[in-house]
C-alpha cells in the first residue's frame, strides 16, 4: 500500500514558545485507518489541523519537518494549491458540529457550497447530489432536510451531515477529529459503523483522533500514541494493546473504568422515593390562548435511593435522563410523589423547597459553561454557603478550603479563575461547589463525558473516595456505560420518556431484560455479552 499522508520529524509552536509537536513522524497507507491518540494537550488535534494549514499562519511555526500528501510538502504549498487539497483530496470532520455548521444557512446551502467550489456544481445538478448524499449517510428523508437549520438536528444526525460534507468530493483521506465525542452509544456506533462502510465504498484512508480506547482497539489498525507533543509509540493496534512498551501507553490501556462499584451495605436507610413522575413540555400553543399541545418528556416514573448509593440513569439523548435530575430539584415543573426521608417534597413552592436544595445539588455536564467566568474559584464554590446563610466568612472560608482538599485541589487554587484550569479540574471545582453544602444527595450530569480516559478514571475514583467518606447518594446520569457500570449500584433505562428497565446494576449489566438495553450495551464497545448472543462485527475499519 502507498503512502497517502506523511509526517517527517514534524516540529510547532506557536511564537517562540516551547513546541507542542516535537519530531513527530508517522504514516497513514492507502485504505487503512490510522488513530492518533493521548490526553488532552498531547498535540492530536494541532497535529491534524496542521495537514491542511487550518492554523493561524501568523501564531504558528514549524521549525523542522514536513506533511508529505502523496510526496507533496503541504507546509510548502501556496494558498491556491492548499484550496485544491482541502475538501476534495483531504477533507476533515471537526469534533463539536454544533460550532462548525453555519447556523444561518440550511444543510442544502452547506453541502452544495462544497461542491460548487470543487466541482463547480449548481443548480438541480447540486441538490440532486446533496439528496444523495444524506441518504448515503442515513439521512432520513434526505429530500425533506434540504431547507433544515442545524439546531433543527440532533447530535447524531449533525455529525451525519459533517460527514456528508466531508465525503461530497469522495477524497483519499478523511481526518476524523474525536467524531464521536458526547453522542449516545447507540449513535456513535452508528457513526462508527458508518465510517466503516462509506470507507470500503471509496478506498479511502482515514486519520482517527480520538481519546477513546474502546474505539481505537475496535475500528484502528494502526495506533499512534502521544504524550505531551511526542510521539512515544506506534504500532498495529493489537500489539499495541496487548504488549505496550511505553509507561504512557500502559497508563492509558490502565485508565479504563473499573466493572464494579463499590459494596453497599443493604441496611441502609431509604432517602429518596420518587413514585409516578411526570414532566410534559408545551410545544403547541396560541399566541394569547393556552397551551394546546403538550410533549410528554418523563412519563410515570418510580425510582428509590438508599444513603450511600448511586442510581444509574441511561438512555438516548431526549429520553428524559437530565429532565428527571432537573424535576427532582424543581428547576423544572413536574407532577408526582417525592419524598425525602418519608416527608413530601413535591408540593412545595420555590420559596419552601429552598432549605432542601442544600441537601440535593447539581453537578453540571459542562463545567466551563456552569462556573461564572468572573468569580474566582473561591467565591464559586462559596456562593452556595453566603446563599443559605451559613456561618460567618471566616468559617466559610475553612468550609471552601476543606471542600477543595477533598476533591483533591490546592486551597490556594481558589484566589484563581475557572479559564486556568484543566477540564478535570473544572469538573472537581464544579464537584466542591456542591460539597461544599455537605449534601444528601448529589444529582451528575454527565460529569465525564468530554473528559479523557485517564481524568474520567481521577473522577469516578473521587466520586467513589467522597461517597465512602460522606455517604452520599448519586443520582448518575450517563451514556457511558463503562462509567455508570463503575459506579452504579442501581440502574434505570429510559426509552422515550419510560422507564423499560429496572433493578440491580450488576444484574442488568450481566443480563439485560429488554432489547432495547442490549441494544445499547452492544453498542458500548466495552461490552463483552455471553457467547450464545449475537452481536454486530466489530471488526476494524480496513480489515
């Protein structure tokens, strides 16, 4: 197989920094997928977007090394050439779709943009293309989607239409920068799957960025391990996996979730009682007159949680999992039974249920996005305590530096601000702020699910030490079921809304009760289901 692309002792960095890519050096052959992987900041991703010069040309430098396309310097190629390059003969999908449509232009706009500046394409000739296109990638009703905005899509089918665009010119080489990242299991398999099939239809080759192992070891050949913008192994993934010759390597093949929480003790007292939730949301209304139509989002939910344990709570995206957290903490309005210790909650206003929201917090999914850009660290997880009227600043400040020694960061951390901080360490920031309260109960929002592998593992480790520690109880909302399966004790499935399965964590994982749940852990690539089962091929892209 010959070269498509080459990195030959690649060095960057931005100004006179110290370089973020040092001597890096690797190739991806025709038809074969190769994964770049590390931690956050190991330099994947300028890597890649270095291949078609997507950089800021006055920020960056390259002293040493070339990107070799087909035997084509690209870091020495004009402004002219690299439009040719980019889209047709390499072309990339962008981690978060979201931030990469255009949302003022309909996905037609979008997809025929490519082809008029590659194909000169337009007119009927273009749509009948952008139709095939989103059918080629499980568009449904391709036709029906040409005047739809992106925030019209969900996750799954906006990264459907990245790849479309990606593929509109069918190019030798895909980069495919973390294309997975926070969709559902069900739907980066499909993704994945996708990936899989439109590769073997074109010959392409593809550049796999991704901090996900699960996914390198099912859908790579090759892997490229980075640390810290250095190459420090590669290999054929399966050598690579099973006999790892660098430390870094074997820390991250370590970083994997553990398969059990740890024991509860069955005498636990029961905390919460949740029986019959309902949460609809209006879709239909006049303009002066009442609502007419109503979407029902939590339907008929029962659930009870014990001191000391954690709840699992999983299901697609719009199947009511953070609508129940939300619920449960009246940020949204629902009808149904809740009781905390045997007393009734669900009846009391805003004002009356105030005293009861230090015993029941939030963790959000995002942690930059939730934590005030303009507080220090310390007034943040602070806030809460000048909320509720609790004790005098000096006593305060004790409860502040307490709550970030126990998730594991430097009191003098909070004199700074949350843009001077890991992901991780936002997220521990965000887990204080609600410890801080010495909570009951502990509602998580997807806390792990932008996180690498090996902070995910710090995270759910903190979770486990501050469980033991304070007995808290957790609702864990997740579509990691690596991670819930680390954690939780007990498992809720939703499907639309409803509860389809229930019951011991441990047990579902081992045997779930419905299709719908094996379905979704077939499709969590850690999933290992018994023999008799029949599973999808989870062969690798290129074999």
């Amino acid at each position: 197989m010959g070269s498509v692309l080459r990195f030959d002792d690649l060095t960057l960095r931005f100004g006179n920094n110290a370089p973020v890519v040092n001597g890096l050096s690797f190739e991806v052959r025709e038809g074969e997928t190769v994964a770049l992987v590390g931690e956050s900041g190991s330099g994947k991703s300028v890597s890649a977007l270095s291949v078609l010069r997507l950089l800021d040309e006055h920020l960056i430098d390259y002293p040493t090394g070339s990107i070799l396309y087909r035997g084509e310097d690209l870091l020495q190629a004009g402004e002219r050439r690299l439009r040719q390059v980019r889209g047709r003969a390499i072309s990339m999908i962008f981690q978060e779709p979201m931030t990469s449509l255009n949302p003022l232009h309909t996905v037609e706009k979008q997809i025929s943009e490519v082809l008029a500046v590659h194909k000169g394409m337009r007119g009927e000739k273009a749509r009948n293309r952008v139709i095939e296109l989103l059918e080629l990638v499980g568009i449904p009703d391709p036709r029906e989607r040409l005047k739809t905005y992106p925030h019209q899509l969900s996750g799954g089918q906006k990264q459907r239409v990245m790849i479309a665009m990606a593929l509109a010119n069918e190019p030798d080489l895909l980069i495919a920068d973390e294309p997975t990242t926070a969709l559902d299991v069900t739907v980066q398999k499909q993704v994945l799957e996708l990936l899989k099939s439109l590769q073997k239809r074109f010959g392409m080759a593809i550049l796999l960025i991704t901090h996900d192992l699960s996914i390198v070891r099912h859908y790579a050949r090759r892997v490229v391990v980075m640390e810290n913008g250095a190459m420090v192994e590669q290999g054929e993934t399966h050598q690579v996996f099973t006999s790892p010759s660098h430390p870094y390597t074997r820390k991250l093949l370590d970083s994997e979730p553990p398969e059990h929480p740890p024991e509860l003790d069955q005498g636990n007292e029961e905390l919460l009682r949740v029986e019959d939730l309902n949460v609809r949301f209006p879709v239909g209304k006049s303009l002066f007159g009442p609502t007419r139509r109503w979407f029902p989002a939590v339907q008929d939910v029962s659930f009870r949680l014990r001191r000391g344990e954690t709840l699992g709570i999983v299901g697609e995206s719009g199947s009511g999992k953070t609508t129940i957290g939300h619920a449960l903490l009246k940020l949204t309005e629902g009808q149904g039974r809740v009781e905390f210790l045997g007393e009734r909650i669900d009846h009391l206003n805003q004002g009356e249920f105030r005293p009861w929201r230090r015993r029941m917090q939030l963790v959000f999914q995002d942690p930059f996005g939730s934590l005030s850009p303009r507080m220090s660290v310390g007034d943040i997880v602070r806030e809460g305590l000048e909320v509720h009227g609790s004790e005098d600043r000096k006593s305060q400040e004790q409860r502040v530096i307490r709550a970030l020694q126990d998730v594991g960061l430097d009191p003098e951390a909070r004199h700074r601000y949350p843009h001077e901080f890991s992901g991780g360490q936002r997220q521990r920031i965000a887990i204080a702020r609600a410890l801080v309260l010495q909570p009951d109960i502990i509602v998580l929002d997807e806390p792990t699910s932008a996180l690498d592998r090996t902070v995910q593992k710090q995270v759910i480790e903190l979770l486990q030490r501050l469980q033991a520690r304070y007995r808290l109880s957790y609702l864990f909302i997740s579509h990691d079921l690596a991670v819930v399966r680390a954690l939780s004790h007990q498992l809720l499935v939703l499907r639309g809304g409803k509860v389809i399965e229930s019951g011991a964590a441990e047990a579902i994982f081992r045997s779930p009760g419905t299709d719908y749940t094996r379905e979704l852990l077939t499709a969590a690539l850690f999933y290992r289901p018994p023999a008799t089962e029949q599973v999808a091929d989870l062969r690798p892209l290129d074999r």
